[in-house]
C-alpha cells in the first residue's frame, strides 16, 4: 500500500529523509497513464498535490505545465527532475491557491483528493478545481471506496515489503492503521528500515474517505458535473463492488 501527496504537517512527504523514498514505492500507474490520455488534447494542466512531479515529468508533448503541492521537500525533487523545468512548480495548498489562470485539464492523482478531511476542506478543494477550469476544461481525481474498507489489510503482515535504496541498500518498509469511527478518518503509519545502519523513518498520515453520493452533491454545489463516474482506471463503470470512485467532469453548463 503506497499513498501519496499529504498536506503540509505530514512527515512523509514533508521530510526530506522520508521523501526519498517516495519515488522508489510510487510511479506510473494506471491513474497516470488514463490522465496523460486526457492531457493529449489539453494545451494545459494542473496537477494539485503534484508530489514529486511524476505525473507532470511524464507527460509527452509542448503544453503549459503547473503543479502545486504544500510540501517543499517534495517539490525541491520536482525541480531536480530532468524536464522539471519545463513546469511551473508552485508551493501552496490545493484549498486555497488561485493561480489567476484557467486550465484544460486539472488532476488529483494517487488518491490526493484523500487527504482532504474534512467536508469543508473537500469543497474548498472542488472550488479550486472550479475555479482553475478553462471553460473547455475537464477535471479528474480518484478516491477510494469507503464501502471496500481496503484500509483494513494495511497491517504490519500484510504491508511488508522491501527494496534497494541507492544510498541506503536495503531497507525493510510496512505500515500499520486504525480508524476512528466516529469520523471515519482513518490514520495509517508508514516505517522504513535501513538494514545495514539500523535506522528508522517514521510518520503518521491522515486520510479520509467520502463516498459517492457525498462528492455528487459537493461537486454539483462547486459549480461543476460529472460526465462519467468510474470504478477503476480501466474505465469500469463505479458501482458500490469499485475499488475507487473517478468522478470526471467539466464546468457546469
């Protein structure tokens, strides 16, 4: 279980020394090859919660390129990308930025849209997505099914896993989780293990998980509508059985 872009306060990707493990445990996925299909007709696009810089790096082609994400450790690795200075990196947090400037593509990729907690933090959200719309423009972001309950399996047992770091060698990586019922925010730990010295990198993130019918109502109150709702990134219809839930829309007509 890997998890990605997590507000400013969150070790895991505000941290430099836990940072360097994000692109090891994160990279191109289904979620990045479907949204560079929608960037193929789109001259611009902002990524909110751009993490590293991934998602922007990969896309082919001469378009306008903007990401924005609080955590400046991520977004030092953006720059240091190859093509990082084909993008406009922004430090600022998806609630609240006005860029003054409209897109046609705007995307949350990797279950960035999570890490809005509360119902007012995911309108401000929605509004900013509404608000950086060309209007042309499609927005896109995946969130997982509260009705799945995948959080469950991320148990020590059930998370371990390792690989080669290129300064560390091996290292020993897991995550443990509960959930407060009350609001259902679930909080997860993630722990890196450097075999050969010993040490350890730690942090604990928080994410939420609105169903369906929570972001319909919400997206409609942003001023925008939802084209297609899908299950997975292989453009399977979202029903309650869907791993996540991929609203993809447009400005309200």
């Amino acid at each position: 279980m890997t998890e990605e872009h997590g507000p400013t306060g969150d070790r895991l990707y505000g941290d430099a020394d836990l940072v360097r493990f994000y692109d090891i445990e994160n990279g191109c996925a289904a979620d990045w090859q479907y949204s560079a299909t929608m960037a193929e007709t789109a001259g611009s696009v902002l990524d909110l919660g751009c993490g590293t810089g991934g998602f922007l790096t990969y896309l082919e082609g001469d378009r306008q390129l903007c990401g924005v994400d609080p955590a400046k450790a991520m977004l030092d690795v953006a720059r240091a990308r190859p093509r990082g200075h084909t993008v406009d990196w922004v430090q600022d947090d998806a609630r609240t930025v006005r860029l003054q400037r409209k897109f046609d593509l705007v995307v949350l990729t990797g279950h960035a849209f999570q890490v809005f907690l509360s119902a007012d933090d995911r309108r401000a959200a929605l509004a900013t997505i509404a608000a950086h719309l060309s209007p042309e423009g499609r927005f896109v972001f995946d969130t997982r099914n509260p009705l799945i309950e995948d959080w469950r399996s991320w148990t020590p047992d059930e998370t371990q896993r390792g690989f080669e770091h290129p300064d560390l060698g091996l290292v020993t990586c897991w995550n443990d989780v509960c959930q407060d019922v009350r609001t259902g925010i679930v909080t997860y730990e993630t722990h890196y293990r450097a075999e050969a010295s010993g040490e350890m990198f730690s942090a604990s993130s928080q994410i939420a998980f609105p169903g369906q019918s929570e972001l319909a109502g919400m997206i409609e109150e942003a001023g925008l509508e939802v084209e297609q709702w899908l299950g997975d990134w292989l453009e399977s219809a979202y029903s309650k059985a869907s791993a996540d839930i991929i609203p993809i829309g447009r400005l309200k007509r």
